[in-house]
C-alpha cells in the first residue's frame, strides 16, 4: 500500500511504499491480547512479602504452663492466630515474567502496526532531528498532526536529543523501530513513524518473517 509523507509543518511531500507483509495483514485481537498481557506481566516487580511465624519478631519461650490455666495451649507468641504473630501463607517475593514465541510476539506487532495504518492513526512524517533538546521545537512538530493526546513516534535510531526534548511531554513515548512495545503501540491514538523508520520497519519484519519461514521450512525437510 502506498502512504504519504508529511513534513514536520504538516505538509504533503511524497508517498512510500509499504509493506503489506507488515502493515497489510489481518487484526489478530487474540495475539495483541497475548502480547500485551506478556508485557505487563514482565514489568511486574512481585516485591510483596510477608512474615511468617518464623520470621516475626519474639520469644520462643512458652507463655505459661501447659495445663490448668483454662486457656488454650500455646507454644509461643508467634502463633498465626495471635496479635502481633507471623501470617499464614502470606506473599512472598515472585517473578511474574514469562515468554512467548517469538514468531508470535512479532505477528502480534506486526498485526498492531496494520491496525493503526486501517484506522489511519499512523502517519508518516520526515526524518527530523533536534540539535537544541528543547521541548518546545519538538512540542511544535507534534502540534501539526492532531490534538493533545497519547502519541507514540517510532525512531529510526536511538536520537538522545529528540528523546531528550519528549521527556518534559507526559503523553509521549519513544519506540526504535526494532524495539516496539505492544503495549504503548496499541494504546497510543496517533503513531507518528519517521520515514527512514518505515522503511527500517519493512525489512527488519518482512525480512524476519521470511527467516522464520525459511527455517521451519527447513525443519519440515529435516524430519
């Protein structure tokens, strides 16, 4: 599919080609799902912790006789059903994280940037940089493509000053067009992608997707 180029004032400049091996394919919901849910999961930090009745602080001395008190019998302050005493199968410590393939965390990717291309939520827009870092010129671009909203704008590379210049602006995030994130994509309502970044895109995904069917192909032949 063809797309066009915007300056950074806004302006129409040419088209470019995309590729529908990355930007044409079916919305696969289930995938994004999957994806995004993976994400999060990895960012948990599972830091929740709780003592047990070996671990509070106390005496393991028995409180008083065993017999003839009429109370129930204990063994030491730091029973579970006492005030102050350890917690019954409370949290501990855990990792969340899990993988997935990684044939489907780049399908689901892939079926992210065909979606925002369908609504038309990507735009496309020339390769800029940002000498000065300031916030300002950077407020300005964006400003040309729509109102104060979630935006994302997909890098060509690692620009310290363009990021540099995004990072006083809450609602903006920064992805490498070989790092994305599922989750900041799929919730960002503009997705502006500098053109050398489009055309990284279709090589980096088109390319891989081809690698991929190429080794399994291979694997098939082996068996």
């Amino acid at each position: 599919m063809n797309r066009t180029v915007y300056s950074i004032d806004g302006k129409e400049l040419r088209s470019i080609e995309l590729d529908d091996a990355v930007f044409g394919l079916p919305v696969n919901e289930d995938l994004i799902w999957y994806a995004i849910n993976n994400e999060l999961a990895n960012k948990r930090l599972g830091t929740a912790s709780t003592k047990d009745r070996g671990e509070v602080h106390g005496s393991n001395a028995k409180p008083y006789k065993q017999k003839g008190t009429g109370r129930a019998r204990r063994g030491d302050k730091k029973s579970p059903v006492l005030v102050g005493g350890g917690t019954i199968f409370g949290p501990k410590p855990r990792d969340f994280s899990y993988s997935i393939p990684k044939k489907a965390k780049r399908l689901a990717l892939k079926s992210i940037l065909s979606l925002k291309a369908q609504n038309d939520t990507l735009k496309i827009i020339e390769d800029f940089s940002i000498a000065s870092g300031k916030t300002k010129e950077l407020a300005g671009i964006i400003k040309n493509f729509g109102a104060h909203e979630r935006t994302v704008i997909i890098l060509k590379d690692d620009d310290p000053k363009v990021k540099q210049a995004g990072a006083n602006i809450p609602w903006l995030s920064f992805l490498s067009y070989n790092r994305l994130r599922a989750h900041d994509l799929f919730y960002g309502r503009r997705v502006l992608v500098l053109e050398t970044a489009v055309k990284n895109l279709n090589d980096f995904y088109a390319d891989s997707a081809k690698k991929l069917e190429a080794g399994a192909d291979n694997g098939e032949a082996a068996l």
